[in-house]
C-alpha cells in the first residue's frame, strides 16, 4: 500500500505538468528530480536494505537502539556532502532554485523510518497517513496548475509532504531517549561507512544505468520519442518501486528463514518469485495488449495530445511488456545477496550492468539502427537478471 500510493502519486503528477507546463520547465522537473532521486541514494547510503535485516536478527532493546542510532549516524554525513554538493549546483546554474527545492527530500531521507517498520510489522498506521499527504501535496498541484511556478510548487511540496511524514514517526525509529549516548564514535561511523559504500555504490550505479541514457537520447532520438521514452521511463520506474516495496515486506521473513538454512530460504524465494511472476506476467499482458488504455489513464483522458507521441508511447509500452517480469524474478537475487553480506559482489554486479549500458550507447554512436532504442529497458534488465543469477550459483557453488 505504501509504495502503490508512491507510485500513483508519481503517475499522477506527471500528466498535470505536461498539461499545465511549458516544455522546457517539464524538462527542468525531470532533471531535478533524477537529480534529487541520485542524492537521497547517497544520502540513504545503503541503510534501508541493511537495517532492516540487522533489526530481525536483533534480539535484545539495546541492540534495536544501537541500529536505530547508528542508521542515523551513518546517514547524517552523506546528507552534509549532499547539500553542499547541492546548493553547489544551484550557484553555477540558472535553474538553481530547483535544485534548492529538492533539500527537503533529502532532509525526508535522513529519518527515513521505513527500515524500523518494517522490520517491525508496524507499517500500516504511516502507510495511510502517507496516502493522505500524498493527496493533498497532489491537490495542492492541481491546484496550482494554472501558477508559473508550477514546477517549483511541485518538487517543494512533494519533500515537505514526506518531510513532515518521516517527522511524526522519528522517535519511534531512532530511539531519541539514549541518542546522545549512543551515537557511534568516528571509528565505528568509518567502519559503517565502509560497509556501505559497497551498497550506496549499486544504487548509484543502477540509477546511471537510466541516467545515461536519457542524457544520450537526444543525439539520436527525435523530440517525439523522448517524451514518449520520458513517460515510459517513469512507468518503469513504478513498477520497480512497486516490486522492491514487496521484496522490502518479505525482507523481515526472509531474514529469519535464511538464519534457519539454505533450504528454508530456497523454498521461500521460490513461493515468492511465483507469486511476483503471476503478478507480473498480468502487468505485462495488460501493457501489450491494451497500451491505449493505459496510456488514456496515465494521461488523465486528455483527447489533446500528439498523435505522433500517442503511437511512439503505445509502440515502448508494448515493447517493455516483459520489463516487470524481469525486475521481479531478480528482485530476490539482490535480497540474497544482502543477506548473505556479499556487498562485493552486490556493487560488482551494478558495475556489470552500468557498463552494458556504457557498451550500448556507445554502439548507437558507431551506428546501431535507432529502431533498437526501445529495446534498452528489456536489454538491462534482462542482463541484471542473468549477471544476478550467475553470482548467486558462483557463491552457492563456493560455500
């Protein structure tokens, strides 16, 4: 429910800025907020896939407070770098209010609660409140539609919205009455740090994998194309935020089925990655077979949009129909690897897969015919599929 109202809310705003504003401020929201994504991973710095693992395996109060604490810790830093690097950027540009307005998405990210949570099956009272402002952030932008500062209003309200979220449940998560005393020293924060640069490291490499290529489309791409390939983009983007809410809810179990032995946690990931693939194996089937429907929902029914751009969308749609199928059945190798602690292996894998990406854009430059462009999506997640999985054997193989 969580994430599904995330990823609703996400959907939603989109067609109200492509209706209500100016093509280049569109792109500015884009770039913005790929940006703001890129810092909250760094700002996160790995600690909501750990964290939730070290909390079930917890077994005493003063263990808990000691992961709450040093989750904070481990964030506070890379928030610092953050936003220096942040307001950096807005000196040098023209579009630096911008940038500015994503600050609070990443002060939303220091108290990120989720990991302690969701460890904890206590989800479901921050789930509905988070549904209520995420309605009202999107009624505030709606709105505002006719506003110039359309953009500015909706990438300030959507932090602050979280900010406020993450705010209500702070005690409860970092256990503010033995903080001061807890907080670990410059020793251990290093050690921590070390740990998790491996994991920030994947997720920054998984995010450029996108990145990339949107900042490449244009040498090859016509203007039609990558507005299609923009809000296709994000659909995707959705889905996977869709598929790793439910690998982060099985997270907790998983972690106490792997404890118990190799066998259990096969025979879980088995049912799990059964009842991911009917899930989306329905998606794609809806995606191939009635795009013009998805399309008229993702667009609020506007009647008024291009027709070049509505056959361009519906061709990618059809085209990435097999895309959720493929994020699903390795969102669980990532959760092994977790579990396992081959953080090593974990950043080696998005450096693969970030390189594919590299190999592929270089081979648009020396001439791959611009037909195969709505095929990236299918190619990286196909290949993080096959790369995850070859690390999976190599390790079970070796223990």
């Amino acid at each position: 429910m969580l994430n599904v109202s995330n990823a609703l809310f996400q959907l939603l705003v989109i067609p109200i800025l492509i209706h209500y504003a100016t093509p280049v401020k569109l792109g500015v929201y884009f770039i913005a907020l790929s940006y703001g994504v890129l810092a909250s991973i760094l700002v996160n710095f790995g600690t909501s896939q750990t964290a939730v693992v070290e909390l079930r395996r917890a077994n005493i109060e003063a263990e808990k407070i000691k992961i709450g604490v040093e989750t904070l810790a481990t964030r506070f830093y890379p928030l610092l770098a953050a936003i220096l690097i942040t307001v950096s950027i807005a000196a040098v540009t023209d579009k630096g209010i911008y940038y500015l307005a994503v600050l609070p998405m990443l002060f939303a990210e220091l108290i990120n609660p989720q990991f302690h949570l969701i460890a904890q099956y206590k989800i479901n009272r921050y789930s509905i409140l988070n549904i209520g402002i995420r309605a009202l952030v999107l009624g505030l932008i709606y709105s505002c539609r006719q506003n110039e500062q359309l953009i500015l209003i909706a990438l300030l309200s959507a932090g602050l919205g979280m900010l406020l979220l993450n705010l209500l449940f702070f005690k409860k998560a970092f256990y503010t009455t033995r903080f001061f005393e807890t907080w670990p020293n410059i020793k251990r924060i290093w050690a921590l740090t070390k740990t998790h640069a491996l994991i920030v490291g994947n997720g920054i490499t998984v995010h450029l994998q996108q990145s990339l290529f949107l900042f490449a489309l244009p040498a090859f791409a016509s203007p039609i194309f990558l507005s299609a390939y923009g809000l296709i983009d994000k659909l995707i983007s959705s889905c996977r935020m869709m598929v790793n809410a439910y690998s982060a809810a099985v997270m907790p179990k998983a972690a106490g089925e792997h404890l118990q032995g190799d066998a259990q946690w096969r025979i879980l990931k088995k049912q799990q990655n059964t009842i991911l693939a009917f899930a989306c194996v329905a998606a794609g089937l809806i995606l191939y077979f009635f795009p013009a429907f998805i399309l008229s929902i993702l667009l609020l029914g506007k009647s008024n949009v291009d027709t070049a751009f509505m056959m361009e969308a519906t061709r990618l749609l059809q085209l990435i129909a097999m895309v959720p199928l493929l994020i699903a059945l390795n969102v669980l190798n990532v959760a092994e690897l977790i579990l396992d602690r081959k953080f090593k292996a974990y950043f080696g894998a998005g450096l693969i897969v970030l390189l594919i990406a590299a190999l592929f854009i270089l081979f648009l430059y020396w001439g791959l015919p611009n037909y195969t462009l709505g095929y990236y999506p299918m190619i990286i997640e196909g290949a993080c599929l096959i790369i995850y999985f070859l690390i999976i054997q190599s390790n079970r193989s070796n223990a």
